[in-house]
C-alpha cells in the first residue's frame, strides 16, 4: 500500500525542528512492506516564502504523482486550521482514505472528525502500530486507539491506543523523506550561539512528571521510554556520514530522565572520538543534574543544557505541578556553567493570576542566575493538559476552527491578572531592555563583528522608529532623529 504522511504548514518558526514522528512512522510502514512519502507544508512554505497558495499546489500535485491508497495529517493545535483547510483540497481530488493523528487529534478525536468531515478516521497516541495495522487491511474498528466514520456516525475504538513498549523495535527514522538541506543548513537556532549544520534527534518518549502545561504525556502516556545506547549511535553516525552535520539537538523531554543511558551515550562519544568532531545540547529537568555529570556532559562534547525553568518561586512552581524548586534550578545552572557549558533558560508568563510584581521577580532572579540565553514565552492552554481543563473554557468545542480563531485563541492572554497594554509597557521598559543589554554583553566571541554590527543597527531603527511615532509630525526633534 502506499502511504502519503502529509506534515502542516505554519509561519516562519525557529528552531529547525525536523517532523520527526512522521519520519518514524514512514520507517514503520517501510519496515512492514508499505511504500510511503512525505509532503512537508512547513519545509515547502519556508522555501517559498510561505506562500499558501503555492503550498496548496505543490501538495496537490505531489498526491497525484505519488498516487496514494492512504494520505495522514499530522494535527497540531495552534496548525488545526491548515488541517482543516488542506482535507478537502485533498478530498476533492483524492478517493482513497483520509487519516488524522497527532496532539489534536488524539486530545480531541471525535471533535475533529466532527469539524473535519472530509476524514475517515483518526489515529489516537502514537501512530507506527495504528497506521501500519490498517495499511495491512485490518478494518478501523479492530485497530486499537482508532475513531473512525461510518456514514453519520462516529465510532470510537474498541481499546485505548497501543504503545509501543520497546522503542529499539522502531527502525531508523526515515530522513532520507524530509528536506534534509533545508533542515541542517548552517544556522545557530538549533544548538543556541553556534552557527553549525545540526540535526535533531528525539530518543526517547514521555514524561514522568504531568505538568499542568504539557502535551507529552497525551501522546506518549505517562512514564519515559527510551532507545538504547547503541540505537542512539547509528544515528548520530548516520547523520554525521550522510548529511555532515557538526551538531546534534537532543529534541527529548529530559535527556537525562535515564542517567544510565545518558552516561552510557556519553561514554561511547568519547570512546568513538565524536566528542571532538560534533558540539551538542540537551534538554534537562534541573533535578538530574550533579556535578559529576555535568563534567560528563562537557566532556563528551555538549556544549548547552536547556531547563524548563518556567517561574522563579516555589509557589508558581507549585501552581504547574513542576515538581522541582528555585534552589534546585539555581544550583543545576551554577553546575553546569562551571563545568563549561552554556545554560538556556525556558521561562513562562501569562501565568495564572499573574502581576507585574511576579514578572518583576522572574526578571530579578534572572539577572542573578548566569545563564547565556533565555526566553519568556506564553503560557499555551492545548486542550488535553490539565490547564486546559480547568482553563481552556472548552473553547474548541464552542468556536470555529479558522486561523484568525486559533490565532487570536493563542495570542490571547487567558489566565494573568495584567491588561495587555501594561504588560507592553513593562515588557518594553524592562525585560526588552535586559534582553539586548543582556545579547549584547554575551555576542562578542560568540558572533561574527558583522552580525553584531547588523543587530545594533537594526536595534537602532527600531529605537529611531519608535520614537518618532511618539512625537508630532512638525516637532522640531524629528529633524535631530533623522540626521
């Protein structure tokens, strides 16, 4: 059978992260005798400037040279609308099945399909086992963790998604089906401050804590699996020889949920002379690290720890069921900048009940933790987390699923006690103001004169732009801002 896993598209983002789960699951279908394909929106629109109309085209046309009996969407929930806009373009032209997966589909199964009525069935969990079983020809309603349409009405499936229990069984992904140029070109968003060809490697799944926020638990269930040390290798070996990469992002949750494996993939960096040749980084919960791993981290070539760091006291912390504490976090960074590496710092606002006060304490800590870079992002309410049920106001049940809806959904500030034009205001008075000062103080040796140079300038732009908009046309000072 042949299978089209069709990946979406979305506005410019950074990192490069590679579709991964797609890639895993076209291995899995390979593996059983099955020809599969993917169409990646993302990469396509990137290359194209993300024009959609040109996107939509090149999908078209990709589906009727690759002729497929099955076509998969991959479902996000801030990217449902370019799902929901993309299955009928599909179904217009295409008889075969239409499938749906991933963190949307598998929160909110029987509402997508309801919402999308161009798809057959929906694929709960992780997807190798599910999609391969009905690529083989076994009916939806035999194939555990499988919704699925028939005339007007929706079935559910017959037993809860199956997982995989021992990820090693999974074949390499294949990458030889994604834009590989696009994704390993030379960029320092990957591996943050070093301007290298990376790729990004995902080796193990779940969580073993449920933080009110996250999604990994949804798909992934609730625990860690995680490849064995020598599956990791000829991986990295592979893209190394095949792409030449110089760096390696370890996309997983927690790099270190295994210290075993951590030591024992660290340990063959070393033995193979890979710690000389590749830089790599990790993400980390902050309670795994000791000071002697850390000097194993550094010495086997990672050169950056990622934290969730998210709030910077003990009852924030507490409110997203976090599990960790200030002092834990405080001590991690501390160890892993005197063994060498740099420290990225994850950092969440639009908090619940959340005031200027507690951003002006997350801006203090921060300037008194060494970390090399950071960023505050908002917190997002994805249905299927605890947040979003106890705060989402089941808000995709009750609004259309277009893109100026999902946007404003997620650009919204949902939870916080702050009005949006004082959070602009102290953003830019304060955490804009750090930010550069702080980019600026940590650039030099790090970045090219000339990319620092066009950072200051643009910087100054900005500056100069802004403040003519805030003095009349005719003020006299406009003249001392043009020159």
């Amino acid at each position: 059978m042949r299978i089209l896993l069709i990946y979406p598209h979305a506005p410019p983002i950074s990192p490069l992260w590679m579709p991964l789960g797609l890639s895993f699951v076209a291995a899995a279908l390979r593996k059983a005798g099955h020809e599969a394909a993917i169409f990646d929106r993302y990469a396509v629109g990137a290359r194209s400037r993300h024009d959609t109309a040109y996107v939509d085209t090149a999908m078209l046309s990709r589906i009727r040279e690759f002729r497929p009996d099955v076509v998969g969407l991959n479902t996000l929930s801030p990217l449902i609308a370019d799902t929901v806009e993309s299955a009928p373009l599909i179904r217009d032209s295409f008889g075969g099945r239409i499938i749906a997966g991933g963190h949307h589909a598998t929160a909110l199964p029987e509402l997508t399909l309801r919402r999308i009525p161009s798809l057959d069935a929906v694929v709960t969990g992780e997807g190798e086992i599910a999609l391969t079983r009905l690529a083989g020809g076994e009916a939806p309603g035999q194939v555990p963790g499988v919704w699925w349409r028939a005339g007007e009405r929706i079935n559910p499936p017959a037993a809860p998604a199956e997982q995989i229990k021992r990820l090693d069984d999974l074949p390499l992904p294949a990458l030889d089906l994604l834009d590989m140029p696009f994704y390993t070109r030379r960029s320092d968003g990957v591996i943050r401050r070093n301007n290298v060809k990376a790729s990004t490697l995902v080796t193990s799944r779940g969580c073993y804590q449920q933080c009110t926020f996250c999604t990994e638990s949804l798909t992934y269930g609730r625990g860690v699996r995680w490849h064995g040390t020598d599956y990791v290798l000829e991986w990295i070996l592979r893209v190394v020889r095949d792409y030449g990469v110089e760096g390696i992002y370890f996309h997983d949750n927690d790099f270190l949920a295994s210290e075993a494996r951590a030591r024992e993939v660290c340990g063959e960096l070393i033995r193979r002379g890979l710690h000389r040749r590749i830089r790599w980084s990790i993400q980390a919960r902050a309670d795994r690290i000791t000071r002697d791993l850390a000097r194993l981290l550094r010495s086997a070539g990672c050169v950056l720890v990622e934290f969730g760091v998210e709030v910077a006291t003990q009852a924030e912390l507490d409110d997203i069921a976090k599990g960790t504490s200030p002092g834990t976090v405080e001590r991690a960074i501390r160890l892993c900048r005197k063994s060498g590496m740099d420290v990225h710092a994850y950092m969440l606002t639009q908090v619940e009940n959340e005031t200027t006060a507690d951003l002006a304490r997350r801006l203090a800590w921060l300037k008194r933790m060494p970390v090399t870079s950071f960023q505050w992002s908002a917190v997002n309410v994805h249905p299927g987390t605890v947040l979003y049920r106890r705060k989402g106001d089941d808000f995709f049940a009750r609004h259309d699923w277009t893109r100026e809806t999902i946007a404003a959904y997620y650009a919204g500030d949902r939870l916080s006690a702050i009005s949006p034009g004082r959070r602009r205001a102290w953003m830019a008075r304060h955490f804009s103001r750090y930010l550069r000062l702080h980019w600026f103080l940590n650039a030099p040796g790090r970045y090219p004169l000339p990319v620092i140079v066009r950072v200051a300038t643009r910087m100054l732009r900005r500056k100069i732009l802004r403040a003519r908009r805030a003095i009349p046309v005719d003020d006299p000072r406009n003249e001392v801002l043009a020159g």
